[in-house]
C-alpha cells in the first residue's frame, strides 16, 4: 500500500509497506527522521511525542497510514535556520539534557506547552509533561529550563 | 490489513457494510498499542476519528450531544467541562496530554474496557447512544449499552456517532485511585451524578463492565435532604458500604479483590461527602 504524508511542511510519498505501521517507525525507518524516539510503544513515555495538526500526540500511537492529508510536525523542524530553538537552547543551559533519550519528546512537549500556558507554574509544567518520562534528570533542571524559556519569552516580548 | 480513510460518515458505514467486523480506529491509543506489540493484527481497518460528522458538540435544551470523535482534551475544556463535570473530571484523569490529544469519548465507549473512566461517567450520566449503519441509525441506553468486557450492542456493521447526555443539575464526582497521578489505568473508579430528588452512582474496574450501585444510590436518594442539599452526619459511611458490597472485583496484576473493593467504599464515600454537606 502507498499514501502520503506530510511531514514538516514537505510531501513524502511512502511506498509498499505494512499498513500496521505506526507514524514513529514510517518516520524514523522510512522517512530518514530519527528525532522521535521508540521506547514504550505503548504511549506511555512521550519519547516518541510529535505534533498532529497542531496536537501534541504519541507518534508510536498514530497509524501512519491513517495520517494521510494530515500535518506532522518533529523535533526536526523546531530549530529555525538561525539556530536552535528558545527552548532547545534553555534545556543546553539549565542541564536539562542528560542522556538526551527523552530531549526530542520533550522539547517539542515543552514547545507545545509554552504555546498553550506562556507562564506555567510548576503545577501546570508537571501536569502537562506528565506524558513525557525521563529517567536521568529527576525533572528539576527540565523544569528549570522551562522557566528559563518563558522568562526569555517573557522578556523579549 | 488494508485501512481506509473515508471522508464522510456515509462512506464509513458503507465501508463497514462491505467489511462488517472490520476494526475501527478513532483515537489508537488502545488499537495501535496492540499492533505495536504483535498482539492484534487486524484484517481491516476503518479510520472514523477524523469524520467531520463525529467532531464536536451541541447543547440541545437540557442535555449535550457529543460526537464520537470529541477527544477527552475536548471534554476538559469550557464551557464543556461546566456542562458535564463528571465527564471533564474523567477525562483529566486519562493518560497525560498526548494520549487525551488523541483518545476519543466513542473509542473508549466502543472499547468497553471494564477499567475505561469515560464509559465510567457516561454511565453515571445515563442517556442514550447513537449508532449508524447503512440501515440507520440507533438509539441505545447507555446504562446497558457495555454488556460484558469489550462487549457492547453495537453491532459488526455499525460505528458510534454520538452520545447524549443531560446536562449537569447537581454535584457530580469522578474519583480514581491508581499507582501514581497521571498515565494510570484505574485500580478502581467511581462517577456520581446528583440530580434533584436522584443520585447515579457508576464504577469502573470492579465488574465485567461499568457496575451501577443501585442499593448506594437508593439510599442516597432516601437520605439526602433535598431542600438543603444536605445528608446526616455517618450517611457517607453507610453510601461508602452500599457501593462496596455492590462491585464485584476480580484479582489481577493490578490490584487486588479486596482492595478494589476497599477502595470503592473510600472513594464513594468520599464523593458522597463532596456532593451533600452535612
């Protein structure tokens, strides 16, 4: 079976494969984007999170097949041509990123995040990156960088 | 396993018509978690989450009608969640945002699982399911609507399109214990729903389905002063008791028999004492 997807603003036509793959693996296996990471495949751990018409959602839980005509947005296209993102240079200077497994998940969670509360508090970030585990980190220096982010934004606006 | 992606709710059924017992999928955060895993490989799949006809909802006079397709971030959000706070209070207890972005109230209600929290609610809340086939449409009551675990009237050749439910007239709870707050599945749940004169008491992972505690709720309603809004001091207790002797727990890896049913006496309790004053 073939169909098409939109990935980060470009067509990709996927050719001949198994209609029960799920988007994770079309986009790292097939379409050469290996930001979404496969850990739980059961939606449990949000390493895999991407953004589906404009919804934070698990790629491992979307059927790529089923996602044709739909916009799929990675970790790969939230660094700008001028760079990392504001909240991709917060977690490098909090020390959010550790062994960097959960980094693409949460970046475009906390990307996600910031759009919907531009200053969250430490109840709000922990609700809301309640989908994304990170087993280094204990979460304070990620919750750090979040804070850094809105302040940044905060401040620059 | 071909999967088809119809764009109207008529090519859905028509496609059903022509595949009766092929899979739906709507939101995949139960579908594709078995797939993934190797443990369901479907002959066919019919996408529905996406129909424009199943998006949404309405305020039809005193009750609300939501589509299939509304996910739970949906049912969370206002004014929806003032209409339907046991619905919304469910809702924020699934998953973390990525699966509430993508889990539909019509895939946990088709689903069935006997641990699912919307089916809990919509229980409690009573009302009516919609079915479609390319013979038309049903109404079902809700209430009887799960007839076993992953087990519902619906048949082979129809999809659900929407439920309705009446629109919140008194306090309404939905409780919930798991192993930590979010990315759980129940242990054991409990939905209450007050209504003036009646109380609605449904609970999730304690039966083969949603179980009714119709004994509790009997009681509550004998017991509630409902000038005041208010119920004897001890009242709580006995709701508590009434609700636990009604589940029927089973062991399994994720709990217990007897702590289900401790559980369900502490939560029903507990959503009694939110709901009436003493």
């Amino acid at each position: 079976m073939n169909y098409k997807l939109s990935v980060n603003g470009t067509d990709h036509t996927v050719e001949s494969t198994w209609e029960g793959e799920s988007l994770l693996y079309v986009l790292r296996e097939r379409l050469g984007l290996p930001g979404a990471k496969g850990a739980c495949e059961q939606g449990e751990c949000g390493s895999c999170s991407v953004l589906l018409d404009g919804d934070l959602v698990c790629s491992c839980l979307v059927l790529a097949a089923a996602a044709e005509g739909r916009d799929v947005r990675t970790v790969e296209a939230v660094a700008g041509p001028e760079g990392l993102s504001d909240v991709q240079q917060a977690f490098l200077d909090a020390g959010a990123v550790q062994c960097g497994f959960c980094t693409p998940g949460l970046i475009v969670a906390v990307h996600d995040l910031l759009e919907r509360h531009p200053q969250p508090d430490d109840l709000t970030m922990r609700e809301e990156l309640a989908g994304n585990l990170c087993r280094c980190t204990g979460y304070g220096r990620i919750m750090e960088a979040v804070r850094m982010a809105a302040d940044r934004r905060a401040a620059s606006a | 396993m071909p999967v088809l992606v119809p764009e109207t709710l008529e090519e859905a059924c028509a496609a059903l018509a022509a595949r009766p017992g092929a899979t739906l999928l709507a939101g995949g955060t139960d579908l594709m978690v078995g797939i993934n895993a190797g443990r369901t490989r479907p002959d066919d799949v019919v996408m529905v989450g996406r129909l424009a006809e199943l998006r949404g909802w309405v305020r039809d006079g005193d009750h609300v009608v939501l589509g299939a397709g509304v996910t739970y971030t949906e049912c969370m959000a206002e004014p929806l969640a003032s209409l339907s706070p046991v619905l919304a209070q469910a809702a924020r207890s699934v998953g973390s945002p990525q699966i509430r972005n993508a889990g539909t109230l019509g895939g946990n209600l088709g689903t069935a699982s006997p641990a699912g929290d919307g089916v809990t609610a919509l229980v409690a809340l009573g009302g009516t399911v919609r079915v479609r086939s390319t013979e038309g449409e049903r109404d079902l009551d809700l209430a009887t609507f799960v007839t076993g675990p992953r087990r519902t009237e619906r048949r082979p050749d129809e999809l659900i399109v929407s439920v309705r439910v009446p629109v919140a007239d008194g306090p309404q709870e939905f409780l919930k214990l798991g192993t930590r707050n979010a990315m759980v599945i129940a242990v054991a749940s409990v939905a209450l729903v007050v209504e003036p004169g009646a109380v609605r008491l449904a609970m999730g992972s304690v039966g083969p389905g949603p179980v009714r505690a119709t004994e509790a709720e009997a009681f509550a309603a004998s017991v509630v002063d409902w000038t005041t809004g208010t119920a004897a001091a001890g009242a709580a207790d006995e709701f508590g008791a009434l609700a636990a002797a009604a589940s029927r727990p089973i062991d399994d890896h994720r709990s217990s028999a007897a702590y289900r049913r401790r559980a369900i006496e502490i939560l029903a309790k507990r959503a009694f004492l939110r709901s009436f004053s003493s």
